[in-house]
C-alpha cells in the first residue's frame, strides 16, 4: 500500500520546498460563505489553507465542513483536529470523512484549554 496521495501540498514538501500556508477559522454559524470569501482573498498568495478546528474551544462551523467548501472551489485544504473534543473513535470517524472527500492534508492537534470558549 502506498502512502502517496495527490495532495498538491505533499508534492511541494516532498520536492523540498517551502510551502506557504495560512489558516482560516469558520465562522461561529452556518454561513459558509465566511470561508468562501476568507479563502478568495487569499488564495493567490499560498499553497495550502489551514481550516481551524474550534478555535478558542469556540463552537464554529465544522472544519469538515469548511474544507470540503475549499475544495469544491479547487483549494488545497488542510483538516485541523482536535484531540481535545473526540475519542479514538471519532477521530477514525472523520478521518474517513475526511478520505470520502478526497481531503489528503490533516493536522492533529491537542486544541485550546476548554476553560477559553463557550461553556
């Protein structure tokens, strides 16, 4: 089995070179939206857009959610997940998600201090 994947991102890292990323947080309701206008601002100038994953232990719009948003648009989205929030088997749960929609790029996280957000 192959650990290869078509991520565009991989394929930068893997040649050498810097990669340019920068992260997005999904808004606090429903409106996509947010991310599609965040992420056209931005585009042009990275290789990858890193989709926060309730941020400040803030209840936001899935980061799922939004990258599946960015890659509808042709973006090179990275998955952020926290640990804090999900069991061993939530975890394997988005991350096939995450494959069923062809998003190869996540980065695990242990997350903010719950005693910041919403309580």
């Amino acid at each position: 089995m192959s650990t290869k994947t078509p991520s565009r991102l991989e394929k930068i890292l893997a040649a050498g070179h810097m990669a340019v990323t920068s992260e997005c947080g999904p808004p606090r309701g429903s409106k996509g939206e947010v991310i599609t206008k965040k992420a056209e601002m931005i585009k042009d100038y990275v290789d990858a857009i890193n989709i926060t994953d309730n941020q400040t232990s803030v209840t936001r719009l899935c980061s799922l959610a939004a990258c599946i948003r960015l890659k509808l648009m042709g973006l090179e989205p990275i998955l952020q997940m926290v640990t804090r929030d999900r069991n061993r088997i939530a975890l394997q749960s988005d991350i096939l998600g995450a494959a069923s929609f062809d998003l190869y790029n996540i980065l695990c996280l242990s997350g903010d201090h719950q005693q910041f957000g919403d309580s």
